[in-house]
C-alpha cells in the first residue's frame, strides 16, 4: 500500500464500516473491525494500535505468539485466534488469546476449558459453521450446531459468544448474502436454546463482501490486507 500509512488504512476502514453501517439502518456502534494481523510485523501491529485499533486476528500460532511478546507493552490489546485449531495448539491458544472463532468440535472445546488457566477471565469463543457445505472448509455443520453449543455452554472456563464463518467467494452482492443470513438465523435459534449465554457476537465478513455481512448483522468484521496493505510471504 504505497504512500498510505496504516492509520490512514484504518481510518477508510473505519469509514467504509460506518457507512455500510447506516446503508443497513444499524447503529453505528454496531460492528467493530477485527483487523487481521497475520503474517505482518510487530511493527505494523503496533501503528495500528498507536491509530486506536485494539482487535488483532491471528492465524498461525507460533507467529502470533513472538508478536504478542514484542507487543507485550500494549495495554489493552485483545488477541483474536482465528485460524485452524489442532489439540497440539490448544494449550498455548488457551494461555495467550482472549478470543478463538474457529471451535468447530468438542474435544477442542475440552481441551481449552480444561486448559484455560484459573487466573483469566473465560475464553471468549465462537464455533465456526460451515454453511457452504465446502469440504475444503473447516467448520461444524449447521445440523451438528445445537450439540456443539450445549457442550460448549456447559464449559465453565469458556464463553460461548456467536458464530462464525467463511463462506464461498462470491462477487454477487445476492449471493453473499445468503450463507451470512443462515449464521444470522443459526445464532437466532441458539439464543432460544440458551438464553442464559451471552450470543451477542456474528464473526463474519472480509473485505470483499463486508456490505452483505453488514447487511445481515456481523458484528465482527475481518480485514488484513484493507488496513495493513499486502501481506508478506511466511517465512
């Protein structure tokens, strides 16, 4: 992103989600951006933070964490896991990350309740769905949904906070549409089965389709390159 600095990014960002925002006749306080910091620099990291962004989004787990020990000075700083979850990383995603969007099975459920030190507050979690039916895509299936969630809401050291997707590309504004409004609904179910949890949260939408996810309620937002330009190649 040549010649414009990463607050000058988050800013159009921001802009960008205000009006999507409106366009939908939502609050402005509606949705906030979860800015995807995978793959960046500590550096680039901080001067978003130094802009007045807190949610940072990281996939990949022994990057994430050399980030944070460099950014151990930023208070105030929430982490976001949000890549693929095996049981040999739970422990440390546990330990380290005040949210993870990508709980899509019970034993992982298991092993981050049991795990999740006594000392920090409940991890923040959303099961991620896999409402396009991909079988190249990670996510419980929408039937399978409402077992998940009563295993996952009975987890004392967990919070079961929404859902979350990644569905199919698509350029269609229609389209996109689609799976989005079937996560709007799955939560709607949930929040009847659990009325007790607090499912306040819809993880959903990137850059090329954050309108449509607006329009169907995100109250997350997912965007990388948007804010932080092209993302270099892992080492």
């Amino acid at each position: 992103m040549p010649d414009v600095t990463i607050a000058e990014s988050l800013e159009r960002a921001r802009q960008r989600l205000t009006h999507a925002l409106a366009s939908a006749g939502r609050d402005g306080e509606g949705a906030c951006l979860l800015a995807v910091s995978k793959t960046q620099p500590a550096a680039s990291v901080r001067q978003a933070f130094a802009a007045g962004q807190r949610a940072f989004g990281e996939n990949y787990l022994q990057e994430a964490l050399d980030k944070q020990a460099s950014l151990d000075d930023l208070e105030g700083i929430v982490w976001h896991f949000i890549g693929p979850l095996q049981s040999n990383k739970s422990r440390a995603v546990a330990e380290h990350f005040q949210w993870v969007h990508t709980i899509d099975r019970a034993r992982i459920a298991t092993r981050l309740d049991a795990q999740r030190p006594a000392a920090l507050e409940p991890l923040n979690v959303c099961l991620q769905v896999n409402v396009s039916g991909e079988a190249s895509k990670s996510g419980v299936t929408p039937e399978a949904l409402p077992a998940l969630a009563d295993t996952v809401v009975a987890l004392p050291r967990l919070r079961l906070r929404g859902l979350m997707t990644l569905p199919a590309p698509s350029d269609d504004p229609a389209t996109q549409r689609r799976p989005f409004a079937e996560l709007r609904t799955l939560l709607e179910t949930l929040r009847q089965r659990h009325p007790q949890a607090p499912l306040d949260t819809l993880s959903m939408g990137m850059s090329g389709d954050l309108e449509a996810a607006i329009l169907e309620g995100a109250t997350l937002v997912r965007l990388g390159t948007a804010i932080f330009g092209q993302r270099a190649p892992r080492q």
